[in-house]
C-alpha cells in the first residue's frame, strides 16, 4: 500500500465526525426524461451520434428499431452521469434517507 493511500487511511480513522456510511439505491424511475435525452439517437436499427457540428457518427447497429432506440437512451443517461448528477437526500429527525432527488449540477430545476 502507496504513502498516500495510507495516510488517507490514518486520517478517516482519526476523523471524528464519521459516524456511519449509508447506501442509497437508485432506481430508473428517480431520473427524468430530459436525463434520456441527449446527442445519441435512434434512426431505424442504427445508433448514431450527433457532433453538433453537422457531423453524425454511426455508433452501433441492432436487431430492431427499439432496441436502438434503448440503447440511445442508454448512452445519454450514461452521458448525464459523466455530468456530475447531484443527489439531494433528505432524512428524518433519525438521519434516515425519506427521498431523493437526482438533478444534473448546475440546474436549479428538477
């Protein structure tokens, strides 16, 4: 083990405030459709990619026009989280997670 992967080590174990780690399941019904969309698309069987500088690159082909169309959604989501999605958790008086709310950094709205 490197020095430096140590003493972060020595430092959680000193750390007073650490009190419990807590883990959050999130579920595809927590984002929104604006969070699916994006410069991947659908057209036909094929998934291509829009450079926003009048080039399209033809990423994948499918076996049909709706797996395309998943898998699209899937790459902008992917996309989105490479973005920096914020999560804001709210918990009870007993610092037990009640929602959460998954909205992309720099976007006030959700």
């Amino acid at each position: 083990m490197d020095n430096y992967l140590k003493g972060i080590i020595k430092e959680i174990k000193q750390h007073e405030t650490i009190k419990q780690c807590m883990a959050i399941n999130i579920n595809i019904d927590m984002f929104e459709k604006h969070h699916f969309e994006g410069e991947y698309f659908a057209d036909e069987n094929s998934v291509k990619y829009d450079n926003q500088n009048g080039k399209i690159d033809t990423i994948l082909f499918c076996d049909d026009k709706e797996r395309a169309k998943l898998i699209a959604s899937c790459l902008n989501l992917f996309e989105t989280l490479q973005d920096n999605i914020e999560l804001k958790i709210e918990v009870d008086d007993n610092n037990i997670p009640q929602s959460i709310n998954i909205n992309k950094k720099g976007n006030n709205a959700i």
